[in-house]
C-alpha cells in the first residue's frame, strides 16, 4: 500500500474529522485521498493488528471516543462511540490484546476504560479519578489526566497527570483490563506538569514532556517504575513570554528528540546519548501558532508541525542529521491537531 497518514482536524463544523493523505512520490508533497467527519476529534490510535482505528471526539455534545473499520486502502467506515464519562477526552490507546480502550479526560482528571469487540466500543468498564492538585493555581487547580499509553512491555498502562504532576503506572490483565489499586507513581518536580511521553526502542529510557515547566525530562523504565535521568529546558535562554510544551517525538535512528513549544511556537530538537543524556542541537520555528502536535512522515524525510491556532500544518525536510528545513508545503485545516500513521 502507498505510504499513508492521518490529520485529526478539530471542529464541529462539517469540516472537522479525519483526513487521509497518500505519499505517492518520494519528492512530491502528499495527496488527500480521503475525510472522514467526526466532531471534535483531537487525538487517534491503531487497534494491535491496525484493522480498527480509535479516535477522541464528542457525542452528542459530551466527550467520547469514536471507533472505524480501516479499509485495505487504509479508508475508515465509522463503527461506534461512546462519551467517555469525564470531559475534554484528549488521548486514546488500547490495551495489546484490542480487547479495552483507555481514554484520558482532561477536565475532569480521570480515564476511563472500555470494553471492545471486534472493534466496536461495547462499554464503559472503568472510570478512575485522581486526587489532589499542584502548585500552579490556574493550571493544577484540580487532577488532569492528559496522556493514557501502554509500557513497552505491555504490562502496565500509563497514565500522565499534568495536574498532580505525577506519571502513574497501572497493571493491566489482559482478560480482565486495569488493576485501578496501588498504582506506581513517579512525582516530578512540583509545576512541571507533565503532558506526554515516548519510549526509545530498547524499552528502558522515556522522554516526558513537561507542558508547564517546559522541558523535557528522561526516565529510565523497568517492570511498572520509572526513575528520573535528567532534565533539558526547550526554550532558548532568554525567552520571557508565556509558552508551554506539547508534543514529544524521537527520529527513527533514535539520536534526536523532538520537542514543540506553544508560544514561543517552535520546534526544541535535542541530540541523544542513548543513555538518557539529552544535549540541544537546534530550535526551528513551527511556522504557525501553537504547534500542538508534531510528527516524522512515513519514510523518515518528512515531518509536519500540526499548528492549532492558525489552522495549518506546516512540513519540512528532514536531513537525517537533526536538521528541519522548512520546503514550503503547507495544509490548510481546521486546527490540526494530531499527525498519526
């Protein structure tokens, strides 16, 4: 199949929904190939086998997540959905054996699990609620659940709460779906609130994105706990304005990370040791406002900045080296806000 990807554009306008793009030629800018409407979808995932897609979105006015057959030609044919039982659902995964979805609600600091059959969202299992806040009054005021993923191993579901500034690990069965007792929890640094997460491929080193404290922190993982490495900034020394980090994505050899900030709205790119050790190596302008996500292309030399605020996802070259070059293609969409494939 020709290398494809999606674009969740946030609206409840007849616009809003999923856009499917094709890589036809190595050089060529990508071509729409396809749109699915769904409201207020903000964040996608695969199933394991990538025969269904999930998605956040709203029902009925009320947060939700969404559920779609994929096509051969990788086409979405919309299946179910669900509210989510919390408000603002901002981030979707399933278990890996596709039999539970988890689903972060932003709002109300709680996720939520459901139960899936043959790709259709069959119920609400679970509905699990932090406690507490942190020391950013407009900000942590309450738990804010923002960030529900799977450990390498598949043991353990992640949850990262911006709120209480804390990265909790959950056990999941995989017939019976989260043990919601006794958590592990790794507590950052106090105002940090920490947003997203990704993994290296040997499993055993993370990199969190902190929204508030703008910076990125490196863990190491084993068997349900993290420990903390070491830390990075992603603003340039002397920036005064208001700004807060949101994506975090590594490049397919693993030697750099990549970091988009919203307000001082550009790209932080870090060269790794592959030890945990982050040094920075560039800072690149997203091109727009608030790049709310950013994402590699299938293919590696490509990569899109998703711009929230001025609805444009805005592409570059990538030199393999840690080096983004901006080549002048844009999309034009209602805020863009997750690139995923």
């Amino acid at each position: 199949m020709t290398p494809q990807f999606y674009v969740a554009a946030m609206s409840d306008r007849p616009d809003g929904g999923i856009y499917r793009y094709e890589m036809r030629e190595k050089a060529a800018p990508p071509v729409q190939v396809g749109f699915t409407p769904m409201p207020n979808v903000n964040y996608l995932a695969f199933s394991p086998d990538r025969k269904y897609l999930y998605s956040t979105c709203t029902v009925d006015g009320h947060a939700g997540v969404a559920s779609f057959a994929v096509g051969a030609d990788g086409s979405l044919t919309f299946l179910s959905s669900m509210t989510s039982g919390g408000k603002a659902a901002c981030y979707v995964i399933t278990d890996p054996s596709g039999k539970f979805l988890y689903c972060a609600n932003y709002l109300t600091g709680d996720f939520a699990e459901f139960r899936l059959e043959s790709g259709r969202i069959v119920e609400q299992t679970k509905l699990v609620r932090h406690e507490g806040h942190g020391p950013n009054a407009a900000r942590q005021e309450r738990p804010h659940t923002h960030f529900t993923n799977m450990t390498p191993d598949g043991k353990y579901l992640i949850v990262i709460d911006l709120g209480v500034d804390a990265v909790f690990t959950y056990r999941i069965d995989p017939e019976k779906g989260l043990d919601a007792t006794s958590p592990n929890v790794l507590k950052v640094a106090p105002g940090d609130g920490p947003r997203h997460l990704v993994f290296d491929r040997s499993g055993k080193i993370a990199y969190l994105a902190n929204e508030l404290g703008n910076s990125v922190t490196a863990l190491s993982y084993s068997d349900g706990e993290f420990k903390i490495i070491g830390k990075v900034t992603t603003l340039p020394r002397f920036w005064q304005g208001d700004t807060k980090v949101a994506a975090i994505r590594l490049s397919a050899d693993e030697r750099y990370l990549f970091a988009s900030n919203r307000g001082f709205d550009s790209i932080a790119v870090f060269e790794l040791d592959g030890k945990g050790g982050m040094k920075p190596s560039d800072m690149v302008l997203s091109g727009g406002s608030s790049p709310r996500d950013i994402n590699f292309l299938p293919g590696g030399e490509w990569f899109g900045a998703a711009n929230e605020f001025s609805d444009v996802v805005v592409f570059f070259d990538y030199d393999g080296k840690g080096k983004l070059t901006p080549n002048g293609f844009t999309l034009k969409l209602p805020r863009p806000l997750h690139i995923f494939w």
